[in-house]
C-alpha cells in the first residue's frame, strides 16, 4: 500500500536522519481520522534520486505499518484501521486541517526500511508501558520468533530477570541511557541469550514516547567468559593447590605471588616473602649461577632455564630444589615477568649422596674383604682394616683395640700420640663379658658426658667427635675400634651398619688368624683326646679313627678304617644306624644319644654319641663327625640319684607336716599324704596350679586366689617366702589355719625349675593365742580398773590432806597414774600388745594430761610413724607427763593461755621427744636437786636407754632415746 503526500516544488535530497525523524513523527500518530489528510495515491520513488520540480512523493506504508496495522485511504480521506501495536514511518507530515504542509523536508524511503528490517544487529522500540512496538528481523532470529509472537507483548515477558527488566525501564524512564547493559531474554525454544542492551529515549515535549534499542548478543561471549572464569578459577586452584612451589618474579628477580607450596617448603608466610629477592633466600654457593641464568632470561636471550639449587628455608636448613624458570612476554615481546617452578628434590639428592656414601663404602668394604682372604699375620688384618674405617666412615683418624686379659690394649692406630694411647688404654664402655655390646657415638666431645680426665684427655687431642664399635664374634667381646673426628660428626643409623660391618669382618679376620693357628691344635687334641672321635661317609665307612677310639672300643686304628661302623654296634642295636645316617643326609645333628657299644673283646660300653654332619665347600654333607663318650660311670651315679630321690620321697612322705613340690609354672609334680589329709582331697598332679588345697582365704577370711598364694608369689618372683599365715577350706566347708614356706628350686645355673612348699597346720596354736588374748583383756581390765581405784584413792587423799606439801604430792601421784592409765587403754586397743604406735600413744598421753590443765592452755601434739616397745612406752608416758606439767606450771609463768608444742620423731638410728614451752627455760643444773620430778625424767630417760636435755629460749626439754626395745639393748 503506498501514500502520496503533496510536496513542494523544489530541487533536494533528503537525508536518513530526515526520514528517521519523519518516521517517527508518523509512529506518533495512531489517532489519526479519515478526511484528515489531503493527498492521493501512488507508487512511489527513492529517496537518494533528487527531484525536479516533483509534487508528490511517495510512502510504501507496506514496508512501515506490521501487517496488523492498516491503513486504507479513499478519495480524499484516509482511514485507518488499527489491528495491532502503533505503526512506524517515516517522514514530516502536513497539518492536520491543511491539505499540505508547505516547505516540508520529509523524505522517507525504502532505503530507512531496509536499514531498520535487514540490519545485522537485532533493533526493537518499546513504548513508555514496555510494549514492543517493532522488532526487527534480526531481532527475531536471534530469539527464534514470529512478528506475531513477540510484537505487541510486554518485553518484560521475554526477560528471564524481572529485577534487571524493572531497573531497566526504571532508568530510561528517568532519561538514562544504557550502554552495554547485560541481559538474559528467553528464546522460543526455551533457551537463554545474553545479550547487551544500548538504549535511550525518544521524548517529545517532555513526554516519554517509546525507546530505542540495540540487542548485541553476547551469549556466546558469555559462555567464554564463565570458561575463562572456570579456567582462571581451575588456574588459580592449581596454582596455589599445586604440589609443587610456584613464584611470579619480576625483571629484578622480587616475588611477585608465591604459592601456599613453597611458603610451605621454606616455612615463611606469603607476606614474609612478598617483594623479596627470589636469591634472598638461595644457598650463598648457588646464587650466583641461578643469577646468571635469570639475567639472560630477562635480556631475551634465553625463553627458559632450569637449574638445581639449594634455598635456606626460616628454621635455617637447606632444601633442594630443581627450578625450571619461565618467561612470560607483553604484547611486544619484552619479559613481563617469569613464572618459576621449584621441584623438591631433597630426597633425590639424599638418595644421590646416600648411593654415593654406600658405593664408596662397598668399594672399602670388598677391599678390605679382599685383602683378609689372603692375611697371614696380624698386620694384615689392621692395615686393611684401618684403610676401611677412614674410607668409609670418613674420619681422620682411627685405631684398633683388643682384649688382653680382660683389659682393652692398642694393636694399630693411625694419628694418634704416645701420650692419648698411653691415658686411654684400658678403658671400654663395655664390660669383658658384656654379651650384645652396642656402638657407641659420641658426635660432639664438648658436650659428652665423660669422666672429666678421659674428656679432658680427648680433647687436648684434637678430637671434636669419636664413635666407639665393638669387634664380637658370636656374641662374645674381642676389642673395639675407633673412629676420630677432628670436628663434630652426626653419626646416621646407615653409618653405624657400615661400622659394625667392618666391625664383624674385623673380628672375622681376627678369628681366622685364630682358627689356622687353632687347626693344627685341633688335630692334636682330637688325637690326644679321651673322647672316641671317629668319621665316617654316608654309607657308614670308617674314615677316621683317633687314639681316644682306639681305647674306648680296643681296636686299632689300620683294623677298622676303611671298614662299617657296624663292627662295634651290638646285633639289637643295628637299626639305631640307619636313622643316624638318615638324619645326618639331612644336615640334622643328633645330639647327646646315649646308647651301648661292643668292645673288641665282645664287652658292652653305655656311651653318649654326639654326630655332627661333615660338609664340602659347596655345603652339600659328605659324612659325619662322631664323638663318642664313655658314660659308664654317668650311669652308675644316675642310678643312685634314682635311688636318692626315691629315698627323698620316702622322707617327705614320713614327715607329718604337709609338703607338695610345682613345676616352674605352679603344677603340682608331687605331694606327701599329710598334705592330703590337710587338704582333705586329693591333689591331680599336672592338672592342679599353685597349691594342693580346694580354697584359700586370708586370715581375716577374705578369699585367696591360687594364683596369688605364697607359693605363686615364691615362683614368680624367685624367693623364699616367709611371714604369711592362709586359712585353708576343704570340700566338706571346714577350715584350716596354716603358715606355708614355699620355696623356688634351681638347676646348677641357678634357674628356677619349680617350688616346694611345706602348709604347718597352726590350728592348735591359733586356739592357745584365743585364749591367751582372752587372759590379756582379763589383765588389762583389772589393771585399768585398779590404776583408776588407785587414782581415786589418790585424789580422796589428796583432796583430805590437811598438809599442802602432802597434797601436792598426792596430786602428783594422782597425775602420774592417770597419765599411765592413758598409755594402757592405748596398749588394750592395740592388737600387738608388746608394741605402741607413737601417734595414737602420744594423742592419749597428752588428751589426759590437758584435762588437768588450764582451758586456754593449746598442747600442739604429733609424731612420725614409730613403733614404741611397752618397756619404752610406759616410761616415755611419765616423762611427758612430767615435762608436760612443767612446761605448763613454770614455762608458762603464770599466765592464762599458751601454747606446748609435743613431738616424737624419728632421729637417725634412734628417736626424740620434744617438749616446747613458750617460757625462758632453766638451767638444768641449778633446779635438778630441788625438783623431783626432772630427777624421774632423767632416770626414766636412763631406763630407756636415753639421754635427757634442756635449751633456753624458748625452753626446750628432749629425751633421744633408741628404736630397739629393752631387750634387743641388754
């Protein structure tokens, strides 16, 4: 459809801008009526022609109105039937009541249609309610819809984002314009684009009339841009996740970003490393090197390097890194910066060097071997030996030592004076008859822990670290050697293996010297020897036959060699040979074999065989070594050892007490009947464990596990066992009180094979002790009774006394026998009635003497854990009393309250009571003639053994007295 508008006269060509701008003015106007434009019909022109005096020109509305919008002119009327969303055209239109607008510049084309509906870049307008007025083709394309699907629909239908769509239409409403503002729309088949919205507004008179927009889509951008962020993500893991050290380091070498790897490597947080010189922290002898390389790589000259190098980590060690150093450029090619990689290879150089430590070793130790194939003398077993400890182990010096009658003594040395040797000849950290010597490393002199003149001795020497190592052959101690450091040595476990190889070969070496010197006296002594020493192959042939034999079994040497060993085996002993012969095949030793030969004179011999197998160099058994003992006189004894135990048993079994012997592990081997009859049961040998009783309890009647009974205890811990009493049950509930004696039984080494225990029925005396405690509280009841009647009678006399001085005395008395009544009711709880404990002694004592004290008077009383015999007891209560009430009446000089202080403690062999008053003391000379009752203190003090003293101020009284009792001092 096309509209002819009336134009002017004239020569112009119209711009785009002018048509955008008349096509806009055209969109604005949906109301417009029929009859309200002047104009015609007609297909019309181009806008890049110019025209000459034209009056019309022509609008194909079909290119600017969507389908759904049409307009239809008749006559001179157009009307308009408006199906959809408001039209776009282009172009200035005429008033409204004018039939044509007079010097009007409108022109629009197809030229502005094809731009708008074929450009590359999706275009759309909104208007100021969302509504999408045009969209287009590649607008369409990009979100694979109609026309009719998406013009005319809010936009906000299309946003995948209603808060972004909001914020959109929220900023161009206030006249914002958007650059580059991203976006997700939803495509027709479900998918999301992202695209990048430039929009602005299009207003007229300050009215918001519709946008303009421009939708670059950028999904494909987006998806680089989350790989990019994936990567620089899986990047950034890597990098600081790696397990390897990863810098950045610019062109002066400073630490640009450093990984959580390397701050690990060296033990420096990232902020302690930021910004310093990558060789900051380089090993001082590899700086240079690493420096040289770097600078070329930062010149250009080189792309890359690696380098092996050593890095000083914070506690100061050294670790070893392999460091490959990259380069990264700008866009010109210059160094920017260089990404360095560093490996840990710590393990790989101590690898390295420990390949090369034991390759240096082996070739020191096969040199030395190969040189003690071939020793004849002594000399060639040092020499080598020597060589092989300072090549192997490093040091500068080294000696060897043996021993000689039990003393260490120098055979060879190197670097050493007359005067070290001469010092420290003769000392070892091992005993001579030490069993499993171990090397001993001494890796600083300064700090060893020596005798000070063997240290002292080592160290004028130059010596800053020794390590001593035995030289045993199997198991037994032949001397040691040493090796010298003129500096402080660590000695690593690898070290101390080498040194005790060379240790072993050392003494292999020494041994064999021994072993050639001892060949020739083995032959010797197996000729001389009384033992039978025959050999024979292993069809059983005499091979060898020495003089020993010869007198055993009286044949001569020439009339049995060469002939089988069957010529002394009686005829039913023939079968023993044939499994000797067969265990020997098999490389077995038959050891100890007691059996009986024949003599040439038809005689039977008993003998102990011992048949060692002979083998060849390769190890293969060739024959058989035979040593044959006469044990007759062996028999005779064991014969009458059967019969001394047989005698034994007989004993046990007549002695009425009850005795049971145990293997080592506590199972009954033997009991006598009395231990039956104690029992009431009898014992299953081999079965039963510990003791041949049913149940054991303690005296007190707590159960007794067997496995913790006298006899147990003796077995486990290798000792008599004495002092214990046990309550035995038998089957039938009764009970039997016993003491046991167990005690272990040794074989000639001294090891304990087993136990023999004797149970001493006690039954008899536990009734005599029931009754005898039963006289002792009968006794000491009527002597408390009688020391209180007596105390009575005392205070009655005293209290009736009309004579002061016999009142005082009485009083006294009266004390005196109350503070010996306390000491008995101490000894009537006490269940030894020949002993006190002190602390219970002294509380009692001094609880009597309080009473009879003034209230505000504090007696402060204790004691150490000390057993008082009754002889001591009885006198030591009168003495506190004594000093007790002295202390109070003259220490405290009148006054209402003070403090005593009363102790018993242990005094080396012996012990001391301390009496201490608060007073200025006495002389105890000047008062001993007037006062009666210090003259008791010092007899009673020389009654127990002891001796009485008295210090001034503050006054203290003791008496040192001895442990024993009584009668242990008479």
């Amino acid at each position: 459809m096309q509209l002819r508008l009336s134009q002017p006269s004239g020569k112009r060509r119209f711009s785009p801008a002018c048509l955008s701008n008349g096509a806009a003015a055209l969109a604005t106007r949906p109301w417009i009526a029929p009859g309200r434009w002047n104009g015609s019909f007609a297909v019309g022109g181009r806008h890049s022609a110019p025209f000459q005096r034209v009056d019309k020109f022509v609008i194909d509305l079909g290119t600017f109105f969507r389908p759904t919008n049409l307009i239809r002119l008749k006559g001179n009327c157009m009307e308009q039937r408006v199906l959809g969303a408001e039209a776009f055209a282009g172009g200035f239109l005429a008033d409204e009541n004018s039939r044509e607008r007079q010097d009007s510049d409108l022109v629009v084309t197809h030229e502005l249609e094809d731009f708008f509906e074929n450009a590359a870049v999706p275009l759309h307008l909104v208007a100021n309610d969302g509504t999408i007025l045009r969209a287009n083709r590649a607008e369409l394309d990009m979100l694979g819809y109609t026309a009719d699907d998406y013009v005319g629909r809010s936009i906000r239908d299309f946003h995948a984002d209603p808060a972004v769509i909001d914020d959109i239409l929220s900023r161009l409403s206030r006249g914002e314009d958007l650059q580059h503002y991203r976006a997700r729309l939803r495509a027709k088949d479900g998918s999301m684009r992202w695209v990048e919205i430039t929009s602005n507004v299009r207003a007229a008179g300050g009215r918001f009339l519709n946008t303009r927009c421009i939708s670059i889509d950028v999904t494909e951008r987006v998806k680089a841009e989350e790989l990019l962020r994936e990567h620089e993500q899986r990047l950034a893991a890597t990098y600081y996740s790696a397990g390897v050290g990863i810098v950045e380091t610019d062109a002066e070498g400073r630490l640009l970003r450093v990984n959580a790897y390397f701050c690990g490597l060296l033990g420096y947080a990232p902020e302690e490393l930021a910004g310093r010189s990558i060789f900051d922290r380089t090993f001082a002898a590899d700086v240079d090197a690493d420096r040289a390389q770097y600078m070329r790589q930062v010149a250009g000259e080189i792309k890359s390097y690696t380098i092996e190098k050593r890095f000083v980590c914070k506690e100061g060690s050294l670790l070893w890194a392999l460091v490959t150093s990259s380069s990264i450029f700008d866009d010109q090619g210059k160094f920017r910066y260089a990404v360095r990689v560093q490996h840990d290879i710590s393990e790989r150089k101590q690898i390295e060097a420990t390949l090369a430590q034991r390759a240096k070793e082996q070739g020191a130790l096969h040199q030395f071997t190969e040189m003690l194939q071939h020793a004849r003398t002594p000399a060639d077993v040092h020499e080598p030996a020597l060589d092989a400890i300072q090549r192997a182990l490093g040091c500068q010096r080294a000696s060897i030592l043996l021993l000689n009658d039990g003393i260490m003594k120098f055979v060879a040395w190197r670097g050493l004076s007359d005067v070290y040797r001469t010092a420290v000849e003769g000392h070892s950290p091992w005993a001579a008859d030490c069993t499993d010597p171990q090397p001993i490393c001494l890796g600083d002199m300064q700090k060893a822990e020596l005798p000070d003149q063997l240290k002292q001795t080592i160290l004028a020497e130059g010596i800053g670290a020794v390590c001593f190592v035995p030289i045993t052959e199997g198991g037994r101690l032949l001397g040691k050697f040493m090796a010298y450091f003129d500096h402080p040595w660590d000695c690593s476990a690898d070290q101390v293996e080498v040194a005790r190889t060379i240790a072993r070969q050392l003494g292999f070496g020494i041994e064999r010297l021994k072993a050639q010197n001892a060949a020739q006296r083995l032959a010797a002594i197996v000729e001389s020897s009384h033992d039978a020493i025959v050999s024979k192959d292993l069809n059983g042939i005499i091979s060898t036959w020495n003089r020993g034999a010869e007198r055993l079994f009286g044949y001569s040497a020439a009339e049995v060699v060469g002939k089988p060993i069957t010529i002394v085996i009686p005829d039913d002993r023939l079968d023993e040979e044939p499994l000797i012969l067969g265990r020997i095949r098999r490389g077995e030793l038959v050891d100890h074999f007691e059996t009986v030969r024949r003599r040439k004179d038809g005689t039977l011999v008993d003998i102990s065989l011992t048949i060692s197998p002979v083998r060849d160099a390769t190890g293969r058994v060739v024959g058989a070594s035979k040593i044959a003992r006469d044990i007759t006189d062996q028999k005779i004894a064991e014969a009458k050892v059967r019969d001394s135990q047989r005698h034994l048993q007989d004993l046990l079994a007549a002695i009425p007490a009850a005795i049971y012997t145990t293997d080592r592990d506590g199972k009954i081997t033997y009991f006598n009947e009395a231990a039956v009859e104690l029992a009431g049961r009898i014992p299953v040998i081999g079965s039963d464990e510990w003791c041949v009783t049913w149940k054991l309890y303690w005296p007190d009647g707590t159960p007794l596990p067997h496995d913790q009974c006298p006899m147990a205890i003796s077995l486990r811990e290798g000792r008599p066992v004495r002092g214990y009493e046990a309550v035995a049950e038998r089957p039938d509930g009764s009970r039997i009180p016993f003491i046991p004696y167990p005690t272990p039984m040794r074989d000639a080494n001294g090891n304990v094979i087993g136990g023999i225990n004797m149970l001493v029925d006690v039954s008899e005396r536990k009734q005599a002790e029931t009754q005898q405690r039963i006289l002792l509280d009968e006794l000491n009841h009527r002597v408390k009774n009688n020391m209180m009647m007596l105390k009575s009678l005392l205070s009655v006399a005293a209290r009736t006394s009309q004579s002061t001085e016999a009142r005082d005395i009485l009083e006294e008395a009266s004390k005196r026998v109350a503070t010996m009544a306390a000491a008995q009711r101490v000894l009537y709880d006490t269940a030894d009635a020949g002993n006190f404990s002190a602390q219970p002694f002294l509380g009692a004592v001094c609880e009597t003497a309080k009473q009879m004290f003034p209230q505000n008077v504090r007696l402060v009383c204790e004691a150490d854990s000390i057993q008082l015999p009754n002889d001591v007891a009885m006198p030591l209560a009168l003495v506190v009393n004594e000093l007790l009430t002295n202390a109070v009446k003259y220490g405290l000089n009148g006054r209402i309250g003070g403090t005593v202080h009363v102790s018993i403690r242990k005094k080396g062999e012996g012990n001391l009571l301390v009496v201490e008053d608060e007073g200025p003391g006495f002389d105890l000379n000047s008062v001993r003639e007037t006062s009666s009752g210090l003259r008791l203190v010092e007899g009673l003090a020389r009654q127990i053994g002891g001796s009485f003293e008295v210090r001034r101020d503050p006054c203290r009284c003791a008496v040192t007295f001895p442990s024993s009792p009584a009668g242990d001092r008479r």
